[in-house]
C-alpha cells in the first residue's frame, strides 16, 4: 500500500474500498492531491456520497488530510479562491473568468463555497481558477450536491463552532464589554443602546446569521432581530427557526422575572420558537425554572447570556456559536431532566 496510513481505518472500512482509495490517490498529480472531493471520491472508489463523507472524515481524524473550502463565482462556478475557513470572504471578491467584482452579500453559502481536501504533504497550494463540472451547475435547486457545505454539515465534516469568526481586534471587543460595566450613561437610552450594539455585532460574527437591533413590530419595540441565513438545515438550525428575538437589559439590578415572560409572549404571536435574553447582570436562578416551564408548555427555548459571560468568552477567545449552543442544550437538558423526576420520561 503506497500510503500507508490508510491501514489504521481497517477496522471502519472495507480492504476492498481502502485498496480502491490507495489506488486513487497515490495516482492522482500534485495538484490533484490537493483538491480532492466528496463526490470524486465517491465516483473512483464506487460508493455511495454518505459512504465518502465519512471516509473523508476518517482521513481528518487519522491527519491524513486536511480540509478547507472554496469560493466560487455566483455566475459561472469557476473558483475564486481557496479559503481555509468559511469566514474568510473579502468584503470585495473579484472573478478573472467573469471579469467580475462581487460584493460579499452575494454569495451564496450553500451554493457558492464548496468543501475540498488536500492529503497532508509538503507542497503548498496555489490559488487558481478551477472549473466546475457544468452539469453539477444545472442540477435541481432542491438537490444536496455532496461537495457542499449542506452536505459537509449534516455528514459531520463541519463543526458549529465553523460558523463563527473570532474578532481579530479581540482587546477592543473586551475593553468595549467592559465599558458597559463601568460607564455612566447620560440616558437610559445611551445605556440600552450600549448592550444591544455589541450584542448585535457578536451575532454579526456568525457567518449563519444576520442581526439587526432596534426591531418593530406591530405592539412592541425588540432589541434585537436575527435572521437565520436556513442554507444549513439539520441539528442546531432546524431547531431554532428562520429568525428569533433578541432582548437585552442593561440594567445595575437583577433582570426581573417579567422579562423572561414578556419576551416568551412576543416570540409565541411571532411563532418565533428561540429567543436570546442578554443583561448586564446575571440572570437569578429563578429564570432556570422559567426556561424549563417555557420550553415543557410552549416548546420555546429561551437563552440567558449575561455581559460577564461574554466578556470571558472573549478574553478565552471562545467560540460564539459554540456559547449559544451550549446554552441550549443546558434548556433542554433541565427540562428533559424535571420531565424524568416527574416519572414522565424514562431513563
């Protein structure tokens, strides 16, 4: 076998299938060992896309490769550039096949950054632009194409934690938390305005969503409105909806227990089945249980985030996304946990 390392997946997949990968990639050119796909695999190896998926994540695993994704053109497919992580689109991005600038709002993220492998050697790569099979640009809207980030995400070779770009200007981002901490204001609205800000630019950080502060509906004014871009459906995703509110209480005193309900009530005429509650001080312990009563009798799930939190999270370089996910889980887990004390559900 010419690339050995293939041997430690014995136990996960076939001699047939680890033979046929050896055979591939030992044959493929420098170049092409660099850009290896779901969807080729699965052609030359003579599996199914899942069954590649997986192999691919195995290879992760075992540092046999490394994955990275690309960017292509949301007119004629070829790519752009090759970026190592989904956040690192330019505000600018221009195509030498179109001639072509696009502005960063124009791509797609489903569609227009695809997921790509490179066995680990020495050789770097070059940027280019690559072609993309037109057939595979003709195929149904509705279709997963195995090489794209929907696909990527629902078979496990994303993490949810992907989706967040770290601030690189992190001290500015903690000294402007801190502030909320220790500013006197000269108006409550100065004060609120504060909060909702950084609050608004956090969620802005997730390449999954798009926030805006400052929302009206028809009876009441929200803090915070955040879109979910739904190109990733499964998991995390489909559970908290096209969009939820956002409420934020920058406040000296402890958030009052009518916060929770009235943000619940909005969200219930919205349908909006996720909220995020962020205060300045930390939540009591009696929004635990209201969470839990909210999400057991209305099937809503509320998060509370207090501005300490996020200040840690920041200084730790943490992840956002990983913090909302987090937070989650910890709802339903409290609620799943009084339905077992309750004799409800087993086990």
């Amino acid at each position: 076998m010419f690339y050995s390392q293939l041997l430690t997946l014995e136990r996960s997949f076939s001699e047939e299938l680890l033979d046929k990968a050896d055979c591939y990639f030992s044959g493929l050119s420098a170049d092409a060992r660099k850009t290896i796909s779901i969807s080729r695999v699965a052609t030359h190896l003579q599996c199914s896309y899942i069954e590649s998926a997986n192999f691919l994540k195995a290879c992760i695993e075992i540092n046999f490769m490394h994955k990275y994704f690309v960017l292509c053109c949301p007119e004629c497919g070829h790519i752009i550039k090759r970026l190592e992580s989904i956040n690192d689109i330019k505000s600018i991005e221009y195509c030498l096949c179109c001639e072509k600038e696009f502005e960063k709002d124009e791509f797609d993220s489903a569609q227009d950054i695809e997921i790509r492998f490179e066995i680990i050697e020495d050789a770097p790569f070059e940027d280019g632009q690559h072609c993309i099979d037109s057939k595979k640009m003709k195929e149904s809207a509705g279709a997963v194409r195995p090489d794209s980030l929907q696909f990527a995400w629902k078979h496990g070779l994303l993490e949810i934690g992907e989706f967040y770009s770290v601030p690189d200007d992190g001290s500015d981002w903690i000294a402007r938390a801190e502030a909320i901490m220790t500013t006197r204001y000269t108006s409550s609205t100065e004060q609120g305005n504060a909060l909702e800000n950084l609050t608004r630019d956090l969620f802005n950080q997730c390449t999954c969503f798009k926030a805006t502060s400052e929302f009206t509906t028809k009876l009441n004014q929200i803090d915070g409105f955040v879109i979910v871009k739904r190109y990733f459906q499964g998991n995390f995703f489909d559970e908290i909806g096209s969009s939820f509110y956002v409420e934020c209480k920058n406040e000296k005193s402890t958030p009052k227990n009518t916060y929770l309900s009235k943000l619940s009530d909005i969200m219930g005429r919205a349908g909006c089945s996720f909220g995020v509650f962020v205060s300045k001080k930390p939540a009591p312990k009696t929004f635990r249980d209201i969470c839990r009563d909210v999400y057991l009798v209305r099937k809503q799930v509320i998060i509370c985030i207090s501005l300490s939190e996020i200040i840690e999270m920041l200084e730790n370089q943490e992840n956002f996304m990983d913090l909302l996910h987090r937070k989650y889980i910890e709802v339903q887990h409290n609620a799943n946990k009084n339905l077992k004390e309750l004799g409800i559900m087993q086990g």
